[in-house]
C-alpha cells in the first residue's frame, strides 16, 4: 500500500515542487520570448500556444465620500522674550579729515603799500609818481606820495615855455569811538613861463618872465559814523594854505567849518557853517616898456583881506518816489569897504518813474564863490600880481531835467540851465605891465542859458563810453565878449579792459569858437580908453590815447599819446599848447 505523503508532512518536499513550478514557469516565459523573437526573425511561421489561463479582475477601490471645506481657526499662542541687557565696550579711533574751504565770503582783494610810475617822452618830458599807503587796519591807516612832472616845452616862435610840476603829501588817519581823526600835510612847487610873446620882437631876460608857485597846504578833520540814525551826526574840519610866488605874492588862507544832521522818520535837518578868512600881499609891481632907455619905478600894491561867513540850513525829504530838499544859503561878504548879505534859496524835487528808469528833476540855488590868488592861478597861470581879488555871486541857478536808463547799459541825462552872475572873473591880456604876456582879472556880471546832454555807455564792466555835449549862450554885462567862454563843448570818454590784460584809454574832445580879451587895439580897431578888444580864438578837436599792457598784477607798460591831432591852437590868446606829446614807461606795485 502506497502511502501518500502530503506537503506538511515533507517540507523539503513541498519546497522543491514549489522550486519546479518556478522553472517550469521560467521555461514558459523564455519559450514564449523566444516564439516571439523567432517570429520576428520569420514572419512566415505561425506559432500556436496551447494551455491553460485564467483571467481575474481585481475589486476597484472608490471614495464614496464628497469633498467639503472645513472651517477653523487656528490659535497661535503668545511668544514672551525676556531681554538680558549687556554693554559691550567699543573702542573707535576716528581718522583724521582735513577741513574743506567753503567761499561762503568773498576773499578781500590783496593790497600792496606801494605803487610807482615812471616815465619819459618827447620834448625832454620826465614822470615819476610813487604812492605808499598802510594796508588794511582797523585802528589806523597814512600814506605819502610823491610826483614830478616836467617839459622843456617844445614850441616855437614863442619864447621858453618849459614847465614842471612837483607835489608832496602825507596824511594820517586814526579811528576813535566811532569817529574818524585825519590830518595831513602837503607842499607843491610849479614852475612855469610867461612864454606868450615873440623873443625876437621884444628882448626880455629868462628870469623876468620864470614864474614859481610855492604852496602849503594842512588840514585835520574830526568826523562821526554813528549807525543809529537817532544820533546827530557831525564833522568839524580846518583846512590852512599859503602861498608864494616869485612876483612877490604871499596868500595865506584858513577855513574853519562845521556841519551836523539829524534824520527824524522820514526827513532829515541838517546846517552847514564856514568861516573862511583870506589875507593876500601883492608886494610890487613895475610898469612895462618896450623902449629899453625907458625906465619905471616899482608900484606899491593894495593888500587884500577878506573875510566871508557862510551858514546853510536844510532840509531832506523822501517820500517813496519823491525827493525833496529845501535849505537857504545865508553869506556875509567882508572884502569891500562894507559888508554885504547875501541870501540864496535852496529847492531840489525829483520823483522816479518806473521803478528809477526816469527821473524827472528840477531846482535852484546859489552861492558866494571865493576868488583867492591861489584859485585863480589854478584856472590860468600866467596871471600877473597886480589883480583886485573880488569874490563871485552865483546869485541865481535854474535848472530843470531828466535822467534815467534806456537800455540796462545805457543812461543818460539831459538838463536845461539859466545862471546869473555877478562880478564873474573874465581873464584879459595885459599891456600895462607886461608884453601882452601876462593877465590881468577883470569881473563883470554874467547871465548864462546852457543846455547840456550826457549818454553812459558800460558793458560787463571791461567797456565804458561816456559822452557829453553841451551849448551855452554866455552874455557879458559890459563887455563886448564873454572872454574865454566857448558856446559849444564836446567830451567822449572810453576805457576798454581786455581780460586785464590790455586796457586803452581814449578821449576825444572838441571846444568851439571863443573870443579872448585884450588890451591892445587891433590894426582895424578904434582907440577907446578903458576898452578892451576881442580877439576870436579858432575852434578845435582834439585826442588822446593811452596803451597799457600789465605783464604781471604789479608790472605792467604804458605808452600814452596827447594832443593827436598836433594842432597848436590857443588855450589862452598868445599861447598855444604842444604839439603831439608821446610819452612811455613802466609802473610796479610793491
């Protein structure tokens, strides 16, 4: 009897018949892939599996369930940090910046102390001129300087008409408790000639007719600078003068003046008061004679002493585009046999337009002019001694303009003027007591209407043109001619400054017909005792032009060029001026 033998009784058994359904599966599945590559290789075999298979399909596993959304709030719990404090020491070394310069003022221009010119030109014409002056300072500032100034002339067929001039000066300001001290001291030697006359007709020696001019001058001034316009500002002055001529003259002169003002909201009063004393020593004079067995005796002359006292209250006034200023001019002349008051009334209006682009103005005034000998050889030197010094009264002045800017560069004003005169000062060739070489001063009333223009002309400040025309009607009272008075005068100023480097200077100026006086009759004139002859001076145009190249800020060359048209025509009767005058040298700041 066959036992039979189940797999739980045998497990090696039942793992090598597990072992054998694995191979036979593993044949199976290589047999099949072999059908299958063989029958890629043949496709003209047919292959037939037969056996056994049994198709399962396994269970679907679905959700039955329907999404839905769900609603909460999430709790956050609260975080609580407990902060432990702690310094930690730091050590730091800042580096070193150097400091940035800021413009934030402009820097002051740089002064120098000295400056000096130095020149020669044509004629034996030497120039030299040196100034030294204290640099900024807040307690003190002085200067000097110094000028000389000659020609040996040039001109012919007149006699010797060399000239010089030579100055001195020194000054010396101090600045006190808002107050301002200044002196100064100054001396002046001008030699001139009395050239006005043919050597060859009359034989005068060289000394007779040299003629030097000594002066000296002092003064000292004592000024406030209050900035509180509540404080009476004031300024007290003497000015002191004498001077010395070789025709035997001493002059002295002395000035004490004072003036004081008080601004109160919109007005300003103000007074001014001057007493001015003159004493003048004539010394001698001797008669001319052409006839050389002719003689004259020496003539004593009449001393001058004058004294005038001036006093002038005023008012200003501004009241947004109105000026006004009203004031009276009060004088006491001294100088004749009797005292004579004189009363000048003061007025000034204006009112601006347009924000200043015209101004309209009008006024009067007057005043009492001093005639000293040193003022009127100032205005012509070739003045003799033997002169009766009275003063002028400007007894009237009215005047009315505009002026204002048509461009931002261009200005302009253009005045109309009537003035009265009484004893102006008339210059006249002498035949008494020189060759007709000398003056005498004469005075008779004047009445002058002049109408007068002028045009301004600035481009960034490298170019200015500067223009000024005038006409006047000069009337004499006895005399046949205003002497020496033109009726048309003509003026054109011009500086150009290129990238200062160069700088020109020009001027053109043009005087018209004018008549001198004399006291010898013409060849058609007829004898008249007392008279005196005029004698018609041509017109004239004229020029000058100046040339400077700075080579450095303190070395520059100049060259200069008067009277360009080389015309001698007369300043006064009988003397011309000199013919073109060409002049070069350096300057140096120091």
């Amino acid at each position: 009897m066959v036992k039979e033998e189940r797999p739980q009784d045998n497990p090696n058994k039942t793992y090598s018949m597990e072992k054998n359904k694995h191979m036979k599966r593993i044949v199976c599945i290589l047999g099949l892939g072999g059908c299958v590559l063989g029958m890629q290789a043949q496709y003209d075999q047919e292959i037939i599996s037969i056996g056994d298979r049994t198709l399962t399909v396994d269970a679907a596993f679905k959700i039955s369930d329907l999404p839905h959304t769900l609603d909460s709030v999430y709790q956050t719990s609260e975080l609580e940090y407990q902060l432990m404090p702690r310094q930690v020491e730091v050590t730091y070394e800042p580096k070193e910046i150097k400091a940035a310069k800021l413009k934030v003022i402009e820097p002051l221009t740089k002064l120098y102390r000295g400056y000096a010119k130095a020149g020669v030109g044509l004629y034996t014409t030497p120039l030299l001129e040196v100034h030294y002056n204290s640099i900024r300072n807040r307690d003190w500032a002085y200067g000097i300087d110094l000028r000389h100034f000659s020609s040996q002339g040039g001109l012919k067929d007149v006699a010797d008409n060399a000239y010089g001039e030579n100055h001195f000066g020194a000054w010396a300001k101090k600045y006190v408790n808002k107050h301002t001290l200044e002196g100064g001291l100054s001396y002046d030697l001008d030699r001139i000639h009395y050239y006005g006359f043919d050597p060859g007709d009359v034989e005068i020696g060289r000394g007779a007719y040299r003629q030097d001019y000594r002066t000296f001058k002092g003064y000292f001034e004592v000024e406030s600078h209050y900035r509180d316009s509540a404080k009476v500002q004031h300024r007290g002055y003497v000015d002191v003068r004498n001077t010395k001529a070789d025709i035997d003259v001493n002059e002295s002169n002395y000035v004490l003046g004072g003036e004081a003002a008080k601004t109160i909201d919109d007005y300003r009063f103000g007074i001014k008061g001057i007493l001015d004393i003159n004493s003048f020593d004539q010394g001698s004079i001797q008669a001319f004679y052409i006839a050389a067995s002719q003689d004259s005796a020496a003539i004593d002359l009449e001393d001058f002493r004058n004294t005038i006292f001036r006093l002038e209250p005023s008012i200003h006034a501004r009241k947004g585009d109105l000026t006004v200023n009203i004031g009276l001019g009060i004088a006491v002349d001294g100088g004749g046999e009797k005292t004579i008051w004189h009363l000048y009334p003061q007025a000034y209006l204006s009112y601006s337009l347009f924000d200043d682009l015209f101004t309209p103005y009008a006024g009067l005034t007057g005043g009492l002019q001093r005639n000293s000998f040193y003022s009127l050889s100032q205005e012509n030197p070739f003045i003799h001694n033997a002169n009766v010094l009275m003063n002028t009264s400007k007894d009237l002045e009215l005047y009315a303009g505009i002026r204002g800017t048509i461009f931002d560069n261009l200005g302009f004003n253009a005045r109309v003027s009537v003035e009265n005169y009484d004893d102006f000062a008339f210059y006249v060739n002498d035949t008494l007591f020189s060759a007709e070489n000398k003056f005498a001063v004469l005075y008779d009333d004047l009445r002058v209407v002049r109408v007068a223009g002028e045009l301004t002309y600035i481009h960034d400040e490298r170019l200015t043109l500067a223009g000024r025309l005038e006409f006047a009607s000069n009337t004499a009272d006895d005399f046949e001619e205003a002497f020496n008075l033109p009726g048309v005068q003509f003026t054109l100023d011009g500086r150009y400054d290129l990238d200062d480097r160069f700088v020109v200077k020009a001027q053109v100026f043009a005087v018209g017909k004018r008549f001198g006086g004399t006291m010898m009759p013409g060849e058609n004139d007829e004898v008249e005792l007392g008279r005196f002859y005029p004698v018609e001076l041509r017109s004239y145009v004229d020029g000058s032009l100046g040339l400077e190249y700075r080579y450095t800020k303190r070395i520059s060359a100049w060259l200069d060029f008067n009277n360009l048209t080389g015309g001698r025509y007369p300043r006064w009767h009988a003397y011309p001026v000199q013919s073109v005058l060409v002049m070069g040298g350096l300057s140096y700041s120091f």
